[in-house]
C-alpha cells in the first residue's frame, strides 16, 4: 500500500520524530521489516524514510553487478547515497531517532511535515512546505505533461 497524504510533526530535542498514526498504519513490520532507512537529499531538504524491505529491494542501478572496479561515477553514486544512509530502529512509542547530522545536513528545523510519497516517507520543514505547496500543486499538471512527454525542466 502506498503512503499518501500528509501530517505536521515535531523532532524533540533528543532528535526523535514520531511516526504519525495514518503512516504507521499503512507499515507492517513483519512485511516491511523492523527498521527504517533514512536517506538526506539534497534538493528541498528533505529526508526520506525507506522501510526496511523497500529500501533493500531497490538497487541503485538496474543491472549493476557488485563490483571491486566500478567505475568512478557509480563509485562517487554510491559512496554519497550509502555513505549518508542511515538504518534507524523504531522504539516502543513509535519514534525514530534522527541522526543530528542528517538534520544539519538539510537544515531541518524542530516542526515539520512528514508526507506519503508512495514508496517512502518525506520529512520536510513546514514553513517551506506550507509556503509551497499552492506552488507545488499548481505545477502538477506541468509536471506530468513532462513525465508523459519524457522531457524535464
């Protein structure tokens, strides 16, 4: 089942963010697994959270091999998306603990909006996203007009 929607949220001073309910809802840690990965990316600032088997199934590159001598692009690839990856546990009350570097990392501020994005979950600032979001809706049309047509902006 997809994650869809959206929820305000608060990371506490511990660096802990509690999954909200209607997502938690949709992840089921014996089909999903345990754990969460939490991956930064660069664009927006934002933190995506991968449930354990979703993120295992998906390989960086379709048809790539492990390899002692990839070459050096999918070398740098994957040192900067493994190499900022975290797996994170999910405690008793439902939370994960960020890593404070990962917040530096995407100058995540304490509120924030965790949003369904069908594989994944988002972690977003939510003064950014509430101030897009008109924005970001207005765009849905242009965006799958690019999307079907096969060309990006």
């Amino acid at each position: 089942m997809p994650f869809t929607g959206q929820a305000e949220a608060i990371i506490d001073g511990k660096q802990r963010l509690a999954i909200p309910a209607k997502f938690r809802s949709r992840w089921d840690p014996e089909t999903d697994g345990p754990t969460w990965y939490c991956v930064p990316w660069p664009q927006d600032g934002v933190l995506r959270l991968y449930t354990e088997n979703q993120y295992e199934s998906m390989p960086l590159a379709q048809g790539v091999t492990s390899s002692l001598t990839p070459d050096q692009n999918l070398a740098d690839l994957q040192a900067a998306i493994y190499g900022n990856t975290e797996q994170l546990n999910v405690d008793s009350n439902n939370r994960i603990r960020l890593q404070a570097w990962h917040l530096e990392l995407v100058e995540m501020p304490k509120e924030v909006m965790v949003l369904g994005v069908g594989d994944r979950l988002e972690i977003r600032s939510r003064e950014h996203w509430q101030r897009e979001r008109l924005q970001r809706f207005n765009d849905l049309r242009r965006l799958v007009e690019q999307r079907d047509s096969g060309t990006t902006t």
